[in-house]
C-alpha cells in the first residue's frame, strides 16, 4: 500500500505545481485527462443458467491509466433474485443492493488488466445501478460524455461441432460506436465492428455462454447485452451412451511389485466386466512434460503365460510388454472398457506449477505420450491428478485461482475428443481447497471430475480423534466443518459444476490408530494401527476379516477390535453411497484402488449393482 500511496501524493503535488503556473483556462482542460487517469469498467455474464438460477460474473477493468490499488463493486438486483455463495472476492447483501470486493490476490490492477468475481445466484433478474469505485460500470459519467447503450437482441445462430455464429442488434452513442466486444465464458475472445460474430475452434457437445459490449470512440464502453448460451453438437469427448453411470478404478503401475496385482486380477476377479473406465496411476510430471513413471513395470516386465491376460507369454523381442501390453489385451478381451493415463498423484503434483507456465506445451507434451505410437489403442484420455492447485498438498502452490480452468482449456484444446478427466479435492470447508481454484471453470472443459471424497481423517492425527476417513455425511462430532462427501459434493454443485460431471470417491481401504479404548467415533489414540503396507492403512480385503465392522456413522463403517480402530467402506455402506449419487445426478463413482478389493471383487461388485 506504501507504493500506491506515493504515487497518489506524487501527483497531488505535481497538479498543485502547475496550478501555479498555468492560467485557469487551461487547468480545465487538463481536467479530462487528470479524471482518466484511474477509471474502471464492469460488465457482467451468466456463465450458466438452470431455470431457477444461475451462475454469474463480474468482470472488472481498469480502462485506466495508471495503476488501481483496489476497487468496489456495487449494483442491485430485483426482488426475488439474489446472490449468494462466491469466489475472487467476497460479496455483501443490504436488502437487494450488493457489494463486492476483491481478494488480497485480485484487488491491484495494472492499466489494461481485468480481473473477475463470481457467484450462483437464484431467480431471474439482471443486475442495475451498477458502479465501481463509485463511478458508472459503463466508464461514462463524465459531462457530455454518454457511454453507448448496451448491445441488445444477442442470439446463436448457426451451430456446429466447433463453431457457433452469433449476432446482435447495434448498439448506439452520441459519439458512434467504434468496435464489439465478444465475451464468452465471461473471458474476451474477439472485438470486432460489425454485429455479427463466428466463434470456431470450440469442442464438441459444449455449452458456451456469450456476451456482448459496445465501445465508443473515445473508448467508454456499454453495459453487457443480454447472455445467450448455445451448445455445439457432437459428442463433446464423452463417448459413453446417454445415462451411463461411470464406474472408474484406478490401476496403480507399481502394484505388480510388492501386492503382485495385475492386469489379469482385474479380469479374473470379475472387475473389468463391470468397470466403464480404468486410471492407469501415475506418470510423472517433470520439466514442464508429462513422462513415464516406472518404464520398467509399464512398458518393460515380462510376462509368463500364466500371468497373463490371454494365457500368451511375452517373448524377449516383443516391441512392446509390461502392464501396457497386459492392459491392451484387457482392454481386447472387453470392448467396452476405457482407459486413461493419470498423471500427478500425492507424490508427483509438484511439477505441476511449473509446467503451467506454458499450459499449451505442456498439453502437447501430455498429448504426444499418451498417442505415442507403441501403445496405440491403448489410452482413451488422461486424467489430471493435480494435488492441489493453488493449494498445499506435498508441497505448495501459487499459481492462482486461474490455472485450473487454464490447465483444462489447454488440455481439451490439445486433446479434442479424447477424454479429459482430473480428480480434485473434496475439502468443503469454509475457504478450503474447493475455494482456492476455479474448479467450475475448469469444468467445462472436463468429461468429469473425480472428487476425492476420502481420506479426510487419518492417524497423521496421532491422537485422535478417531473418525471415519470417507465420511458421506456430518455427525455430531465430526473433528471438522466441511470434511464429508455431501458438504464437497454440494460445495461443488453450488459453484456451478454439471452434477453429472462428478464422481463421488470409493476407498477400497481403511484407516485406522491404535491404542483406543473406545469402540465409538471420537475417542483418543496414541498413534498410527499397523497395516501390511503401511502404518495407519491396510486394503479392504486384510481388514474385512482381520477387524470385521463394528458399527456405522456418516454413512460409512467403522471397527474397533482390541486396541484398534478403522473406518472402511463395506459393500453396504457402499450401496447407501451408489444411492446417494444417483439421487444426486451425479455421473457415476470412482476408487482408489484394484489391489484393495477382494479376490472376487466383493466392493466393484456394490458399486455397479448400485448404479444399475
């Protein structure tokens, strides 16, 4: 603020020296441009609109030519309308006028910068009265100096599978109108002089929103026009029947080593036949490129004949072995099966920033392994496993709220009717995770979102309490606001993200500490349970026996036996959570992982009998 504040003083004191000096004719003339110097416009979108409600958007600009340090926005809505959760800013209601103001990230703006605010709102009303910093959203309000009238009659034209023609009525000025303004998603992506506009390059089966500003010839623009949406045609990237619940596992590359899972346990357990997709998990993110995880156990491990899919063994001069091969033949044997390539995880998010410095290479590069020619046919997409964007995971990052939309548009871009999933934090609380990043978005250019709806309590809190790690719903007691499945869920759906584009989050393992007295939630512990693979975690299969359930809370199952206590989901607890996603719409469900399910597949089992 110390900088912002010099530069204020500074001009005080040169306008004080040339009033000195100058006859005061001329200081009127000055007047103008001493005014221009910090101004600001808004206009504003519906992103979305789903009959009783929608999404907006306030874009803010400094049309200015020196720095803003921050800015306010006001407007007021009609009765029967309002706004209510947000995001890049806050927002405060009296009666139906609003105030908006930024983030500590968003409030300083540059000459020419633009920044935004959004919000879900109910009813059907348009904002008015509009002003920032106290001005005219439109950039007018000077004498004699009217801003055009808003563009109006906005409406698509004809639509393909990657264009969209729009046109509208012309706008008017005393000083005629220079150039359009076309927003869509609330983002400029063209300024023309005619009333007509083609928008290409789009994707396929996606809803776009439009909107449209006049600017006049001394540069003061109108309020937006009214927003149309449109849709292209085609499939959009999701090949899957109309109605199709997705059922998704995820295949862990270094699983063939010590838990000796393969591809074949995927087809000798049942698995594949119910499974819609696999994430193959992970490959690596390094120099600003996606790259292979471990070379050896995908692309390299040989075979014998009865280890294999099809009962054929590898020979040492096959081009191409390893789970690669044995997913391939999986994938022969069911038809219907899709696979993506996920990359990131916990361990490999850290890449992640870097690499969206340049979103468009490193699409490419992602696009360029996962179509590499020795495993055509293989991959129907990739997943973004980006733990967590503008956010603290393993490590941190401070890319801003912006990168998860930039990664996704980069990607679908890159990757046209491939798929283009990424699975996504599930931490609901009050200015959590799901806050940090525009998920919404980014959702626009994903197939689906797979929303991490587990491990929200664990032994890292050695102490206790002791609570179920895959919560679907609060309970008295719960260690924290915001850390179940529903509160994500309807977190997410309240931004403005399609419920058909998520996936409620199966663990097929449990968590568990030690030293517990009590057999109910919330008792306290004296550190991690020991699991065969790690402390404080063991699979489904080791624990349904080992430490049958005990009893249920939140939706989902916990056990206390001996001096242990665990929380897992169990085929029924499953069931009541298949239940809750379709009485959502949401798209379908997902699990980490193959290895934690038994020999027979008693958990992929509730999952696809739940979401017939």
């Amino acid at each position: 603020m110390r900088s912002g504040t010099a530069r204020r003083f500074k001009r005080r004191i040169t306008a004080f020296g040339i009033a000195l000096v100058l006859p005061i004719g001329l200081l009127v003339g000055l007047a103008s441009p001493a005014q221009a110097a910090e101004q600001a416009t808004a206009t504003f979108i519906k992103t979305s609109d789903w009959g009783t409600g929608f999404g907006g958007q306030w874009t803010v600009k400094n049309t200015g030519d020196t720095t803003m340090d921050t800015w306010k926005l006001e407007w007021d809505f009609p009765s029967g309308t309002t706004a209510g959760s947000h995001w890049n800013g806050t927002i405060t209601k009296d009666g139906n006028h609003y105030t908006a103001t930024p983030s500590s990230w968003n409030g300083s703006l540059t000459p020419g910068q633009s920044t935004t605010i959004g919000f879900n709102g109910t009813g059907g009303g348009e904002p008015s009265n509009c002003k920032i910093n106290g001005k005219p959203c439109d950039g007018g309000g000077e004498p004699g100096d009217a801003a055009p009238t808003a563009p109006s009659g906005l409406k698509a034209g004809t639509i393909t599978d990657t264009s969209i023609d729009l046109s509208w009525s012309a706008a008017t000025d005393d000083k005629g109108v220079s150039k359009y303004h076309v927003f869509r998603n609330g983002t400029e992506v063209a300024a023309v002089t005619g009333t007509s506009y083609k928008d290409s390059g789009l994707t396929k089966g996606t809803q776009y929103s439009y909107s449209v500003t006049a600017e006049d010839t001394i540069g003061q623009t109108s309020p937006a026009s009214n927003t149309v949406q449109a849709t292209t045609t085609g499939g959009g990237g999701n090949p899957d029947p109309p109605g199709q619940y997705k059922k998704m596992g995820y295949f862990t590359e270094w699983g063939v080593y010590g838990r000796n899972y393969h591809a074949k346990n995927i087809d000798t357990s049942g698995s594949a036949g119910k499974l819609t997709h696999i994430n193959y998990a992970f490959g690596n993110v390094q120099g600003g490129k996606c790259t292979i995880g471990d070379s050896y156990a995908a692309i390299d491990k040989a075979y014998t004949a009865d280890q294999s899919v099809d009962g054929v063994a590898d020979t040492w001069d096959q081009p191409l072995r390893g789970n690669f091969n044995q997913l391939l033949k999986l994938k022969k044997k069911n038809p219907n099966l899709k696979i993506l390539w996920s990359f990131g995880g916990w361990t490999w998010s850290g890449g992640f920033g870097d690499a969206m410095k340049n979103p468009a290479a490193f699409a490419e590069s992602c696009y360029n392994l996962v179509n590499d020619p020795r495993w055509q046919g293989l991959f129907d997409g990739i997943d973004l496993d980006w733990e967590y964007p503008n956010a603290c995971g393993l490590s941190c990052d401070t890319s801003g709220p912006g990168v998860m939309k930039d990664m996704m548009q980069a990607f679908r871009t890159k990757f046209g009717d491939q798929l283009v999933t990424a699975a996504i934090t599930a931490d609901g609380s009050d200015g959590g995770k799901i806050d940090k990043a525009d998920y919404a978005g980014g959702a626009q250019y994903a197939d689906w979102y797979n929303v991490m709806t587990y491990d929200f309590f664990g032994a890292w809190a050695k102490d206790g309490p002791t609570a179920p790690h895959s919560p679907l719903r609060a309970y008295n007691g719960i260690p924290q606001d915001g850390f179940n499945s529903d509160a994500a869920i309807q977190k997410l759906k309240a931004k403005g993200v399609s419920a058909d584009k998520l996936l409620l989050g199966i663990g097929f393992y449990g968590r568990g500490w030690t030293g517990v007295t009590q057999s109910e939630p919330g008792g306290t512990a004296t550190g991690a349970a020991p699991g065969k693979y790690e402390a404080g975690i063991d699979d489904y299969k080791e624990l349904k026996n080992r430490c049958p359930a005990t009893g249920t809370v939140g939706g989902t199952a916990y056990a206390h036996c001996g001096n242990q206590w665990w929380s897992y989901d169990t085929p029924s607890t499953i069931n009541g959570k298949m239940d809750y996603a379709k009485q959502q719409g949401l798209g379908g469900a997902f699990f980490w992982e193959l290895s934690g399910d038994t020999s027979n597949g008693e958990l992929m089992t509730a999952i696809d009998s739940g979401l017939k």
